[in-house]
C-alpha cells in the first residue's frame, strides 16, 4: 500500500524497492536527546550500505545497524567532553 504524498512530487523510499529490496532502516527514536546529528548521520550511513549491497549481482539484503550511542561516546572522548 503507498502512502500519500503530502507534497506534489514528493518521493519516499517508504513506498518503493530499490531493485528489489527495501533500503530504509528501522526508525531511530532518540528522545529527548539532543543527538538529531548522529542519528541522521548513522540512518544514512545504513541507507547506503543496503543500497551498495542491493547493488550487487545478485542483489543482497543489508540489515547493519549502527551503534549511535558509541558514536557519541567516541566523539564526546575525542572533543574532551
């Protein structure tokens, strides 16, 4: 079932396959926390990875999560936070 648009023209990858295979992660549902920046960061990072393996011959599904919170802790120890 496709999902209406809320702006003309609008795509979504919500409601196609990308040869074959979904590409979208699991939604992130950061809180509270002011963390917007890696979790957009980590999304996409996981979008292109299903994407490169959709790319593959034969195409191949690609479920990497990435760890946010590690992210955050490896920039807060490289930043002195």
């Amino acid at each position: 079932m496709q999902m209406a648009n809320f702006y003309p023209g609008e795509f979504s990858w919500r409601d196609y396959l990308f040869r074959g295979k979904n590409i979208l992660p699991e939604i992130r549902h950061q809180g509270f926390e002011p963390t917007c920046v890696f979790n957009a960061l980590c999304t996409t990072a996981e979008i292109e990875l299903a994407r490169a393996a959709a790319l593959g011959s034969p195409p191949q599904d690609m479920r990497t999560r990435l760890d946010v919170d590690s992210f955050i802790r490896d920039y807060e120890y490289i930043s002195g936070n």
